[in-house]
C-alpha cells in the first residue's frame, strides 16, 4: 500500500511540474464555434433578464416596456446576429470574439474609493 501512494504522490508531483504556463492558450475554431452556438441558443434569456433588471432599477411599467420590448428584443435580434457570423465565420481567422465582455463597462474607478479615503 505504501509503495503504490509514493507512486501516486510522484505522479501527481510530476504532472503539476508538466504544466505548460509559458503563453496563454488561444481562441480557436471550436471556440468560435461553441460561442455562436451559445449566442444563437442562449439569445432568448436577454428577454427576462432585461425584464428583471429594469423592474428593479426602475419599476414594473419600465420594466416591461423598456425592458422586456425594447432591451430585451434589441439585444435578442444582436445576440442571434453576432452568433449567426461567428457559426459562418468560424473556419476563418480571427477567432476572437468581436462582442465586449459584459463586465466590462470602459469605466476606470479610483482606487481607493472616496468613501474610504481619510476615513478615521
């Protein structure tokens, strides 16, 4: 029993020291595949979840008209339509994906924020 965790121990240590760190794995065909088909499928939530995030923010006339009508159908009809060129673009080069992060607003905040700044 001994002798088969020393064999596990060294192999698990060989296996963490294998790990390749040196750059970054990139985006490739199957990336961009499985990110249009993602868009494509996952389209319709935008529906509820603008819906929920304006009734919130704003109440339940904003939420349906501003959010379930207008965001909601606007960001359905993008999504399905970056999905569509990112499932016929995949064969080809680049494999990035055109579509901003959805937390990443551009907003640079100050650090540390004013609140905490002198506050003894």
């Amino acid at each position: 029993m001994k002798p088969l965790l020393s064999i596990l121990a060294l192999s698990a240590t060989l296996m963490i020291a294998h790990a390749d760190i040196s750059m970054p794995k990139g985006d490739n065909f199957y990336d961009k595949l499985g990110r249009g088909l993602a868009n494509v499928s996952m389209a319709p939530a935008n529906f509820l979840d603008s819906q929920f995030t304006v009734t919130e923010s704003e109440g339940g006339t904003a939420g349906f008209f501003k959010g379930l009508i207008v965001q909601g159908t606007s960001r359905t009809v993008m999504d399905i339509g970056m999905g569509l060129y990112e499932i016929v673009t995949s064969p080809f080069p680049p494999y990035q994906s055109l579509k901003l992060k959805a937390y990443d607003t551009g907003v640079v905040n100050e650090y540390p924020p004013a609140d905490l700044k002198n506050w003894y």
